[in-house]
C-alpha cells in the first residue's frame, strides 16, 4: 500500500508484486483486479521497467488482453546521490497514444502496516 501526500488531500494506491516461475506480476487495485507483467532491466545506474501481458479479473474470470489493445507502461527507476528516488513514467494506450507521463524525485519510508490497512 502506498500513500501519496498531494496539497489536495492524499491518494492511496494498493498493489503487491510476486516472483512467479513466469516472472514478475503486479497485481494493482482493491481486489488485485488487475494483473502486470513486468520485464525488469538494468538502465543507466538503475533500472528500466517495462509491462508485459495485462490481464483483467471480471465476473469471476481473468481475461488477457489482446497486446493490441494492452496499455504499455515504461519506467526509469535510479537513485540519486542525495538518496531520493527518482522516476520517469510513462503510460501509452493503443490507438490513443501517450496518456500519462510522470518525472519526479520524492523522499520515501517504510513503515509497518497500520491495523487500519492490514
């Protein structure tokens, strides 16, 4: 669970990400209705994160979507010598184009779940 602190109030987003003998998968949302694949790759001292397969959980079953219409999300991740994470995120939808994109560098912690969130 992560929480984001915005000057209009915070966000919280909710995923989990597993080492499967098929690779990594992150499982986004309530519910982990939604389904990643990763493909994880060393990038200019750091690493370039790229989604694969997309799959969608609906009326009891997961679908895969067609890579077709699979959004494509493309991640910088490096830490910077002040120790701040930086990353560069983008999103892009098939026909769409680019959707989304995201460069920043934040602080962040770790702290136990509260009992609220377990």
């Amino acid at each position: 669970m992560r929480r984001f602190r915005f000057p209009a109030g915070d966000r919280t987003m909710t995923d989990r990400i597993l080492f499967t003998p098929h690779g990594l998968r992150q499982r986004l949302g309530t519910g982990e209705r939604v389904v990643v694949e990763l493909h994880v790759e060393p990038d200019d001292a750091g690493l370039r994160i790229v989604s694969g397969r997309v799959g969608i959980r609906m009326l009891g079953l997961r679908w895969s979507l067609p890579a077709a219409w699979a959004p494509r999300v493309v991640v910088h991740e490096r830490t910077l010598p002040d120790g701040r994470q930086h990353v560069a995120l983008t999103l892009d939808a098939p026909v769409v184009g680019r959707i989304y994109e995201y460069a920043g560098a934040f602080s962040y912690r770790v702290e136990p779940v509260s009992p609220e969130f377990a």
